[in-house]
C-alpha cells in the first residue's frame, strides 16, 4: 500500500492554531486515546471509532434524523428529541439531515493524501512564521502507522513537524519516528505515581522512561503540564516538574495548561459523564504564581500554554 493511502480516524483540522508549537500551524486531532484522564478537555477524542454528538439545546424537532435513521435511534415527540445511543451505528446519516447541527459526527476515516492536502493549503504562512504541522489528539501514537505516514510525507514537503504526545506507547514506536518529528510536545501530568494512576488509568514510569530516552537521543521537547485545582497544583509537583527539566537537556520549554472546564459540556454531547466537580476556570493570579514557581526553580522557559 502506498504511503499516501494509508488511513487514520480523524476528528478535526485546525487551522492557524498558533499554541501547538512554534509559528502558524495545522493541528491534526486524531481520535483514540489509552488514557482516561479525569479531566479531560477532548473527551471525543478517548474513542477509536467515529461518534455522533447531540446538542439538545441546538434541536429543532424538524425530525429528519429520525426519518433517515436505519436503526431508528431518533424520536421526536411532545418530551422532545429522544436519542438511543446503544441502538446507534455510528453511520452519521443523521448528521447529514440535521440543518441546525445538533447532530454531528465526531472523527472522519482520511487518507494522507487527503490530510496533507488540507494541511499543504497554508504553506505560505507556515514559511512566514516559522510554522509547520502538529499532530495531536487523543493519543497519536495510538494510531502509529498512520501518524508515522503523516510525518514521513510531510518531511518530504519540508514541513516543520510537532508530535504531541501522552509518552504511553512502546519506545520502539518513537525511535521510528523521531527523524521526522522536530519537536516533541510531551505531556508530564502528575509526579507521584499512585495519582498519576488514580487521575490518568495508566502507569507513569513508561511515560517517563520514555521522555528520559527520547531525551538522550537528542529528541527536543516541550514539557506539557496540565494544572488541575486540587488534583495537582501542589507545589510539590510543581518543583517536581522543574527538577524533571532540569535533568534533561533538550527541554526547550515548559508549557503550564490551566484546567478549564469545557470538558464538561462536549462529555455531556457525547453521553458521558464529567468526573469531576471543577467548574471554573483558576485565577490568573493563581496560574501565574505556578508559572512563577516552576520558572524559579529552571533554567527553562516556562509560559502559559
């Protein structure tokens, strides 16, 4: 099979995205994620497969979607729009006929042929800004073969490549990839194993192996840190995540993500619940004195991302 055509599920292309790496950039999201972070702020992206969001609010009970359903997962009557998502295959004729969009698929099968050529459209700015292309998701490694075709192809248009990335995948699969990808956006979301566990259902020691050897084979990276309101804005972990920096030498910069909670209404889309309590967006005043911690304690730049 030739390069171009091997497919992936996708669930958005970004445009113009300008916190993913340096310059203007295209963002590949890529759906699957082995992860199951409490706070989440791409909860559609955790599924392998295509998924159908529904926005009550959005509903005009026009009824098309429960006319084109072949499993009749739709019904409309005087309670309003009923949706059975256990009876759903997941096809999306429903999204086609829905004109207010309540209705949307979530993660589309491309080729790489098909994504470079959206991501090609914006060559000029990339060569302007010093921009490229990112690949994200979910978990891009999870879907390997095909983020690995995605950067090879990209390389050959001399595109400059980002990799974000949870760590939780075999080393071998970085090693493959590593010439093509020019920095590696590494998420570091908790320092004491037993939370990492308990907030992302996975062990840390293979994320932070991973880092360590990436980092000794010259790989540059950015240290991405999700800070969550009384999960981990402990300063602990706060000078955890400088010492792990300063460690290392090809940490370029250190990226602190404050919580927000918009994960909460696209979980609720897509018939999830939302763990957590957190409503509210944190303090300014309180990121910056993160900020202002992990930078006190590094050589490295740290910003908010």
């Amino acid at each position: 099979m030739s390069m171009k055509n091997v497919s992936g599920i996708v669930f958005d292309i970004q445009k113009f995205s300008i916190n993913d790496g340096p310059g203007i950039r295209t963002t590949v999201f890529l759906k699957g994620c082995p992860l199951d972070c409490l706070w989440c702020h791409n909860p559609e992206s955790k599924g392998k497969e295509p998924e159908i969001s529904f926005i009550s609010e959005k509903c005009i009970l026009c009824g098309y979607c429960a006319a084109t359903c072949p499993n009749k997962c739709h019904a409309i009557d005087g309670k309003g729009h009923s949706y059975d998502r256990a009876k759903c295959l997941r096809c999306g004729k429903c999204t086609m006929e829905c004109y207010s969009k309540a209705l949307e698929l979530i993660g589309k099968e491309m080729t790489v042929e098909e994504v470079m050529s959206e991501v090609l459209k914006d060559v000029p700015f990339y060569e302007t800004s010093n921009g490229g292309m990112t690949i994200s998701g979910g978990e891009p490694m999870a879907q390997f073969q095909f983020t690995k075709a995605l950067l090879e192809d990209a390389k050959k248009h001399k595109l400059h490549n980002c990799l974000e990335t949870s760590g939780y995948a075999p080393m071998e699969r970085y090693k493959e990839v590593l010439r093509n990808v020019d920095i590696f956006l590494y998420d570091f979301k908790e320092s004491d194993p037993a939370r990492h566990l308990k907030c992302t259902g996975v062990p840390q020691d293979i994320i932070v192996n991973n880092l360590v050897e990436l980092d000794s084979l010259g790989a540059k990276s950015v240290l991405r840190c999700p800070i969550i309101p009384k999960l981990n804005d402990r300063k602990n972990h706060l000078l955890e995540i400088a010492k792990l920096a300063n460690r290392l030498s090809n940490i370029i910069e250190i990226n602190i993500l404050p919580y927000h909670p918009l994960g909460k209404s696209k979980s609720s889309r897509i018939g999830k619940e939302y763990p957590l309590s957190c409503k509210e967006f944190p303090d300014e005043d309180e990121v910056r004195s993160w900020i202002e911690m992990v930078q006190n304690s590094t050589r490295v730049p740290v910003k908010k991302g």
